[in-house]
C-alpha cells in the first residue's frame, strides 16, 4: 500500500509542491496534481521523466521514498495531488523525450535569435511579445535586428556557398545572403500591435492621427513587394537568353536573383500574416465601439 | 519503412547518401538536420513548421524536383520554435502515406541525431576512409545500438579508385554491419550541385551503379 505525504508553499504567486510517496513493495504510481496547470521540472528543455501533463507516473521501491516537486501558479489545496497505484512496475519503452533528457537539447540559446523589437514606446511585454522572438528572422523588422540578422546571415551564407546548390537554382533560403537591400519587410504583424499601451501612449497615439506612420511604413512595403513582382515579370518574360542575360545583368546578377527568390518566399509568409492579422482586426473592428454616451456622462 | 541515414561526423557524405537512396527507393527524404540542413531548399512549409505545429507532415511534402522531399529551414528562430521530439510521428505521418521515409540525420551526437535514429526502423551507417570519420561513426553505431535501432548497411563513401579493399573486414567488424562501397566521383559532386540523383545525371557511372548496388541490398536486407 502507497501513501503519500505533501507540504505546499506559496512563494511570489507560485505554489511549490513536495510530495513524498513511500511503499512496503516496489509498485507503479500515477500522481495527477489537483493543481494545474503544473510546471514539471525539466532535463534539458523537457519535463522530467515520468510528467505528461499534470500527471506523474513513476515507480516507487520498497523501502525508499519518491520525491517529487513541482509548481504551479494554482492556489494550495488540500490535498494537492491524488495518488493511484498501478500495479506491479514494467519496463516502460523509450521515448522520444527520453532522447532528448539522454543526449541534451540542440535549441540555440534566444541570444542567437533577433532580439525583441521595441514595442511602441509602452514599456509593457505581453506573452505574445515575448513569442514573437521566435519568429523566423526575416519576419522580424530589420531596423531593430540588422546586426544579428547580419551574424545569422553569415553562418547561412558560409553554408550555403559551401555544401549545397539549390535544385533549380533559385533558393529560398530564408537567411541568404545580400538581402539587406531588396528587403522592405513591414513591421511583423506579430511584433507590433500588441503592445499594451499605457494611458499616456493612448493619449499620444489618439492626439497625433493614429496610423499616419504605421500606413506609410506598411504601404511602403506592399510597393516594395510590388517592385519585385514586378522584376520577377521582367525576369520570366525574356524571350531569348541574351534578353534574360540583360535583365540578370541590370538587377544585379544571378546572386541578386537567387536573393530575390528567397525575399519573395519571404513575403509570401508576410502577406500570410497580415492577411491573417487582417481578418481578426476586422473582426474585431466591427464589434467595436467607443463608448462615448457613458464616457460623456463622466467627464 | 523508415530508414535514417546518419553518421556522427559531418561532411562524409550523409545528404548525398539520403538523397540518392530516397531516389532509388521512391522515398520521401525528411531532411532532419534542424540547425544545418543540407538539401536543397523547396517553396512551402517546411520541417521546422512542422515541428512547430504550424503545418502537416504532408502538406510540407514537396513532389516537385526529383526526389519527394520534406525540406528543412534555414532560420535558427525555426529551430527555437521546433518540438524535435514531434519529428518521431512526422516520420511516421510520411511513411503511412508514401511508403518509405529516407531521414538525413544531422551530425553529432546530440538529441537531434539521436531522434532522427528513434525515428527510424533501421539506419545507414555512412562514413568515409579517413580516421576521424571512422572514429565518429563508431561513436554513432553506439548512438543507434542505444536507442535500439538496427543498421541496415555501413556505406563506406568516397573510397579512392585506387583502393584495394583490404580493410573491409576490420570494418565490418569494428562497425557491426556488411559494408557498401560509393567511390568517389566527380559525377556525385556533379549531381550534388545540380541538385538531382547521380542515376538521374548519369545513369551509367560507377557511382551510379554503386548506389543502385547499395539499394538492392538495402531492399533485400529489410524486404522493402
């Protein structure tokens, strides 16, 4: 027979478990937190062998307890977790997880990634901020990223150049080199307007003509993208390999090409973005309402 | 059948090895090397929207160059984004639908490497005639016996025309495996930077024939 022994501490908003679970005779236990959700610890990026979730599943030896903690937003309860037995232990199979705990992670660290852009001055980071670090680096505004977009672009580059030519001759890489000058990205739908803005900068976004900027920056882009719709119709439409040689020669050459090609995939992702952005501003556009009857009452 | 080519050293070979092999068996060939991939690029969603819940396994699935292939990204934002532990059931999304899964493991001996052979019913052991290739994949057999997934052959690539073949059985022994050999060729590196299989460019040459030798073998030992 199981039993388990708990003690809970709420430290800076965040609930720390200790169990303990003790049995006369090696048997299987499943622990699920009454807590969730719950914040396993983890072995090299992933939750510690036996955590799916809020549950634990483990083995508990005849004469040596099972320690376990863990933690959770979640106010205490009483008790925190459930205990069930599940038998007799079996060689449990080896996971993918299991993999990854035995021979370490291979995430670079966020530093080797863009750096978060400023957030239109309000100071404040949401989760969703802080998310659009991972965006892949071209989908973050250049302006802010140039310097580290530049470091990625070499390793990329230094690759590239050395160990595989692209099938068809126009690679997407989306970190090819020389793309600093074709590209005009907008600022990353995932990357502004997200802020949460204080009262001073809704006054200050209110009093000077909100979007003035933000429209000619993103305008700025779609022209830009239109720009180089517009060179790859040049590019496509030559008639003969001296016209096309021409056209080559004109924007730049094959490198200048093979950008192109991957600063159009880039785009794509972009509108993708936008496109999807778009439609829930929208969504959100037409349900919204300033309510002024009530603010006019109270001023 | 999923079958993952690795190697632990980088550069011996192992894209092209994959590369070729999905060409002769009609595989889709996961390019699994999440941080440095290889093979050549294609439009769409790739691996790393893959693994980040962004799209299907299949609908990254290119069918149009040459050889059916699941492109890797490039960014190392993708990589952060990416669940390495999902590419076990990408894997097997690719194999339900198309048959055979030709994975290009990554170098090293990391967790990347390690899923790529978890991921896989057997492995292609390619190394090359040099000490320290040798070294790293003997480390990389140990990967494979680790995580219990069996090896199929040991490719032996860019083996000198003047080589006599002596040292094959050492081999064969230090590596656990029978021994396929690839010579080298400027035909391989031809097609390399072409972008297509070497029996594609030249259908004829040794290397070709050393390949197509390599996959009979390989469908004969797993009954493909």
């Amino acid at each position: 027979m199981a039993s388990l022994d708990w003690r809970c501490r709420r430290v800076d908003e965040v609930t720390l478990v200790e169990l303990a679970v003790r049995s006369e005779f090696d048997q299987g236990v499943r622990i699920e937190s009454q807590l969730t959700p719950v914040w396993p610890p983890r072995r090299q990026g992933v939750p510690a062998a036996g955590w799916e979730g809020a549950t634990f599943e483990g083995v508990v030896e005849a004469g040596t307890p099972l320690v376990l903690g863990y933690a959770s937003p979640a106010e205490p309860v009483e008790p925190p977790a459930i205990l069930t037995q599940t038998g007799a232990p079996t060689d449990e199979a080896v996971t993918a997880r299991d993999v990854v705990r035995a021979l370490g992670d291979v995430t670079p660290p966020r530093d080797a990634t863009a750096p978060l852009p400023p957030q239109n001055g309000s100071g404040h980071t949401t989760p969703d901020q802080i998310n659009s670090t991972h965006l892949p680096v071209d989908q973050v505004d250049p302006t802010h990223t140039a310097s580290d977009r530049e470091n990625t672009t070499h390793t990329a580059s230094d690759r590239k150049n050395s160990t595989h030519t692209p099938t068809d001759g126009t690679g997407s890489d989306q970190t090819a080199p020389d793309q600093s000058e074709v590209l005009h990205h907008p600022p990353s739908p995932d990357t502004r307007s997200r802020g949460v803005p204080d009262a001073k900068s809704v006054s200050t976004e209110t009093d000077s003509d909100p979007g003035d900027a933000d429209s000619g920056e993103a305008l700025r882009w779609f022209e830009a993208v239109e720009g180089r719709l517009a060179s790859v119709e040049r590019l496509s439409s030559a008639s003969d390999a001296d016209e096309a040689r021409a056209v080559l020669e004109e924007l730049g050459g094959i490198e200048s090409a093979r950008s192109l090609q991957a600063t159009l995939e880039s785009d794509r992702r972009q509108l993708q973005e936008v496109r999807g952005r778009a439609e829930q501003l929208h969504v959100e556009l037409s349900t919204a309402e300033v309510p002024l009857a009530t603010l006019e009452r109270i001023v | 059948m999923r079958l993952a080519v690795t190697g632990g050293k980088g550069g011996v070979g192992k894209s092209t090895v994959a590369y070729n092999v999905g060409a002769a068996l009609d595989a889709v060939v996961v390019d699994a090397d999440l941080g440095m991939a290889d093979l050549p690029p294609r439009r769409g969603p790739d691996l790393h929207d893959v693994l980040a819940g962004r799209a299907s396994p299949l609908e990254a699935v290119s069918e149009e160059g040459p050889v059916a292939l699941l492109p890797c990204g490039r960014s190392l934002a993708g990589v952060r984004t990416a669940d390495p532990t999902a590419l076990v059931d990408v894997v097997k999304t690719v194999e339900r639908h198309y048959g055979t899964a030709v994975i290009d493991s990554p170098a090293g001996l990391r967790c990347d490497a390690g899923l790529a052979l978890f991921a896989a019913e057997a492995c292609l052991l390619v190394t090359q005639p040099e000490r320290a290739a040798l070294a790293d994949a003997i480390r990389a057999r140990e990967l494979a016996r680790a995580v219990e997934t069996p090896l199929a052959r040991i490719v032996l690539n860019r083996v000198p025309v003047c080589s006599d073949g002596s040292r094959l059985d050492s081999l064969e022994t230090a590596l656990g495996g029978p021994v396929s050999q690839i010579p080298d060729s400027a035909v391989v590196r031809r097609a390399q930077r072409s972008g297509l299989p070497v029996r594609t460019l030249e259908p004829e040459s040794p290397a070709a024939e050393a390949f197509d030798s390599l996959c009979r073998e390989l469908v004969a030992a797993l009954a493909l």
